[in-house]
C-alpha cells in the first residue's frame, strides 16, 4: 500500500466514513489517476476540473455520480 492510500484510508477513518464510502472513493481517485495517467499526489484543481468536465460532457453522468467523484480532494504530499 502506498503511503498516499495509506493516508487517504486514515483520514477516512478519523472521519468515520463506513468502508462502503471509503471503498467508492479509493476507487474514484484511482479513476481519476487513472485518466490523467499520473499519481493522485501531483493532480491539482485544473486536473479535478477537467475530470469533472470528462465525467459530464463524455461519460454523461448525473450529478449526483459526479458529487461523490469531486467530495475526496487527493491528499498532497506532506
């Protein structure tokens, strides 16, 4: 495991999110690294509003979809 996901799943915890939550967003930051092709950890606001725009003009996603794809910021290197 990395460190990012690492902390990623102990600032969920502290936040007392349930493992369902906590699985939907790792797998929401991998689809975002994913797409970029790029770790999490080096992706900004530019990176998150291109995605956005990707899962709604491309994927046509409802906004719900895409509030839960926007809720987990990645975690920048400490």
């Amino acid at each position: 495991m990395t460190p990012l996901r690492r902390r990623m799943l102990e600032d969920m915890q502290i936040r007392n999110l349930s493992a369902g939550t906590q699985a939907i967003y790792l797998a929401q930051v991998s689809q975002f690294a994913r797409y970029f092709g790029k770790p999490p950890d080096v992706l900004g606001e530019q990176e998150i509003r291109a995605y956005q725009l990707h899962l709604t003009q491309e994927k046509k996603l409802a906004p719900s979809t895409i509030t839960v794809a926007r809720k987990e910021k990645p975690v920048s290197r400490s």
